[in-house]
C-alpha cells in the first residue's frame, strides 16, 4: 500500500478532536493538535496496515495504578541507572528500541499492550527500512526484557509480559523487512592501505585489534590498569564488556607485535584511556600549526579565538576515549578520502577469528574471541575456501 493511500488525520470541528476514518468508521483520537493525539493516530494506522482490519480502540484506564508504557520505561530506566547495569553495549542497543515504543505506544497502558500491538510495532519498523535481524535480535529481545522487569516489580500484570512472550520474530519476507548482508572478514590488503590514512592513535587501535580479534569496543577503552604484564604474554581483562552485566570475565591475551605497538602509550596513567580523542584533535591542530607558512597576524588571532570559542559552544569537545561509533567513523571518514571500500572495525575481528580458524582451528579461534559456545565463532570465522579446496585437490 503506498503512502498516499493511508487516511489521514482530520480535525472534527464541533468537539475540536482529532479524528481518522477507516473502512467507513470513525476513531476519535483525543484534541487535535497535541502529541497524545499524534501517537494515537500512528497507533491505529500501524495495527491497521498490520491486520488489513480496522482496530480496536483503547480505552484510557483511570486508574492510578494502571501504568502506561511512558511510565513503564521511565522507571525501567531509573532502575538501571541506580543499579548501574546500564552498560555502554547496552545503552546502544535499548535506547533507540524504548524511544521508538515510546513514540508509537507510549500513552498505551502496558497491560493493553497485546501481541497484536507487536506485530504491529514490528511491521511499522519493517517499513521505516529497519532489518529482519535488527527487529528479532534487537528489539523484540529489548521490550521482552522491559515487561518481564515490569511484571517482576509489580508495575505491571504478570499477563502483560506472558502475552509478548507468545510473539515470534518475523519470518524472511515477512512485512517486507530488508535482510542484511552478511559480515566478510576484511582484507588486509585493504587495511593497509588505510592505515596512513587514519590518524596514529587510530591507526595503532586497528593494528592491535587486528592481532587479538577483540571487540571494538575493548579495543576504545583500554587501560593500563586492565593490562596484566607479569608474564611473557600479557593479559588484557576489560571491566567493561558485552557480558560483564552477566558476571563473567573476559580475557584477552597480549601477544608480542600488539606488546610493542602498546608501549607508545606506557606514559598513560593507569586509568587512562590508552588512545585518546582529546590528544589526537591536540595533535592535527599543532601539526597545522607548524605547517603555516605566513606568521599570524593579530587580527587573524582574534577571528581563529573567535571560532574557536563560537565553536566550542556548538560543538562537544573530545571526549578522553574513543567510542565504538567514533572509531567506525574514523575508519569510514578515511575510506571515504582514500576512496577505498568501505569497512568497519567489526570486520577486523572477523578477519582475525577466521585466521586464526585456518591455522590453528575453531577450539584456538573460539578461545580468543571469548565466545561462551563455539557455534558463536562459527558466526565469526568463516571457512577458508582455500584449505577446502587444497583438502579436496588431495582426496577429492
């Protein structure tokens, strides 16, 4: 169905609400103009283009106790911040997902929110181009995990949460959701050729990735103090990981090439980020600076404060580490300059895994990248076509 073709909002002037018509009936939506009516209306037009059928309205509880999904995902988020379970990896992921229920559902009472309302949720992100993966692993996971917390507070029926746990996640094709290609390991050969374009800190964070297969985000915050040096081969044991939230370990082994691209950095404090934003932008101003070939003029000072304060107020300044995001825009700002192919730091540990695959197996590569089950390296290393065909040149 094309865009143009969906009702739209009208106002009904003798009560002054908002009103949509579909199949010949009307549904009032709450005074034209405000928000409450706006999300009501993306509501209804979302559960109808799921269903094919006119929905059926919510009725507005009165009663104090019966949560909406605003309230819900306030105090779910409290709870987090109190309890600082709230981890970066996280934050990533369940934020974007809350934000978009809330703007769809969120003056919906969340014991009104029933499998229907997900699939309808789950075809309008379908629609906005978000991908099949994304809707299963990442969202349908996340508002799952919101309603059981919910029902285990007592902020919500126990009914609420046994209802969504009935949805399952979109088959291929299904509203039409984008499927997403599947991560290749990146060459060296075009990793190389990046590197000098990439500034030095970010170039040293790639090299060292590259060697241990570790994820982006243990690369961006590594310190001196998670790095164990008392044996040959160091050990690196991030306090912030994908599963620190789950109480394991992860511990990731410092080879002799990663050893001497670290020791640049063994004048960082020991809580220090190893590779820092802050000092990189500190860098590229200094090197412009010593490449001026005109002395300053007074007056080019006073413009160049100016900017720089005008500046400052717009702008946030570097941060003391990198962030995943930061260091993929990086890699992809300096694809884009070198006009090479696009790839990202996750493609690095792909790389990585599926050496290591190659030479020394899946049980070398599965402990390396600290998977909990080798079937998750599986996902990472792939198999070297050209063992496979070696094995087959000899007994095929």
């Amino acid at each position: 169905m094309s865009r143009s073709s969906i009702p739209k909002m009208n106002l009904h002037k003798p009560s002054g609400r908002a009103r949509v018509r579909i199949e010949g009936r009307d549904f009032y939506l709450g005074r034209f103009g405000t928000p409450e009516a706006e999300a009501e209306y993306r509501r209804i037009i979302a559960e109808w283009l799921a269903t094919g059928r006119a929905p059926k309205p919510v009725l507005r509880s009165t009663h104090c106790d019966d949560m909406t999904i605003t309230s819900l995902i306030a105090a779910f988020w409290k709870y987090r911040s109190a309890q600082q379970v709230a981890e970066k990896s996280l934050i990533a992921v369940d934020r974007p997902v809350l934000r978009r229920l809330r703007k769809l559902y969120g003056h919906t009472p969340a014991s009104r929110f029933s499998p229907a309302s997900m699939r309808a949720l789950m075809a309008d992100l379908a629609r906005d181009d978000l991908s099949r993966q994304y809707i299963n692993k990442k969202f349908l996971p996340t508002v799952k995990r919101l309603f059981k917390w919910g029902a285990r507070e007592e902020l919500i029926p126990v009914e609420a949460y046994h209802h969504l746990t009935l949805v399952d996640g979109l088959k291929r094709g299904e509203y039409g959701a984008r499927e997403t290609e599947r991560v290749e390991p990146v060459a060296d050969e075009l990793v190389e050729r990046t590197l000098p374009l990439l500034s030095p800190a970010i170039a040293d964070m790639v090299r060292v990735q590259r060697l241990t297969g570790m994820r982006p985000g243990e690369v961006c915050g590594m310190t001196w103090a998670e790095i164990d040096m008392s044996q040959d081969c160091w050990v690196y044991r991030p306090s912030h990981h994908k599963n620190a939230h789950r109480g394991r370990i992860r511990e990731v082994p410092l080879g002799p090439r990663a050893q001497t691209v670290l020791m640049k950095y063994r004048d960082r404090e020991l809580t220090a980020a190893l590779f820092s934003p802050r000092e990189v932008e500190q860098e590229r101003k200094r090197s412009l600076r010593l490449e001026r070939k005109t002395p300053m003029t007074p007056s080019q000072k006073q413009r160049d404060a100016a900017r720089s304060k005008a500046a400052n107020l717009r702008k946030r300044p570097p941060g003391d580490c990198y962030t995943t995001p930061s260091y993929a825009r990086a890699i992809a700002s300096a694809c884009q300059r070198g006009q090479l192919r696009h790839w990202t730091p996750n493609q690095l540990r792909h790389a990585a895994a599926t050496q290591l695959r190659g030479e020394a197996g899946l049980e070398a590569a599965w402990a390396v990248l600290g998977h909990d089950k080798p079937d998750t390296t599986l996902i990472y290393a792939q198999r070297r076509l050209d063992l496979a065909t070696e094995q087959a040149m000899r007994v095929g």
